[in-house]
C-alpha cells in the first residue's frame, strides 16, 4: 500500500492553513499574546496580578508559567505588574 502524500489545491489542510493567524495578527488583536513561549495572552497575566494576587514577576511566574521561556515577554509582564502596583492618586476630601 502506498500512501500519497502530494497536496492539491483543494486540499482541506491547506485551505484550514491559510486562514491560521500569524504572529504579527496576533500582536495587534484586543488580547495580545506576551509569552510566546507559552502563548500566555495579555488578559492571563492581568488576571494573575488583579485576582490572583501576583505581585512580582515570580509570582506570575508560578501562576500562569508566563516568562519561564526566553524571557522575552518580562518587560511586558513587568509593564502590567508596575502600572498595577502603583500608588493610586487620592481624591480630595472635601
């Protein structure tokens, strides 16, 4: 038994294939993903450090595996950590 292994152009696969997003697709969507070692997406890591309590880069780390790969993605996942960890400006009281 010989199995054929060319493609034609009405190949399913090669249809499903073109219609896969790439990387810079994926980059400018409403929920980037940060880690592309992981594909951990922006909306992970945010509710890692909102809900979860993450309050450092380890502790992201150890919640969502976000930044255990190249470490490309730190600054990113930083970005998150610092604008959440920021002091907050009072109101003034009246």
């Amino acid at each position: 038994m010989t199995l054929s292994l060319r493609c034609t152009p009405h190949d399913p696969a090669i249809t499903l294939l073109q219609f896969r997003p790439t990387m810079s697709q994926l980059e400018t969507s409403a929920d980037p993903i940060l880690c592309r070692c992981f594909q951990v997406r922006q909306s992970t890591i945010q509710d890692c450090v909102t809900l979860l309590g993450a309050k450092n880069f380890t502790d992201v780390r150890t919640t969502c595996g976000a930044g255990q790969g190249c470490m490309a993605c730190r600054r990113r996942i930083q970005a998150i950590l610092d604008q959440r960890n920021a002091p907050q400006p009072r109101l003034p009281q009246e």
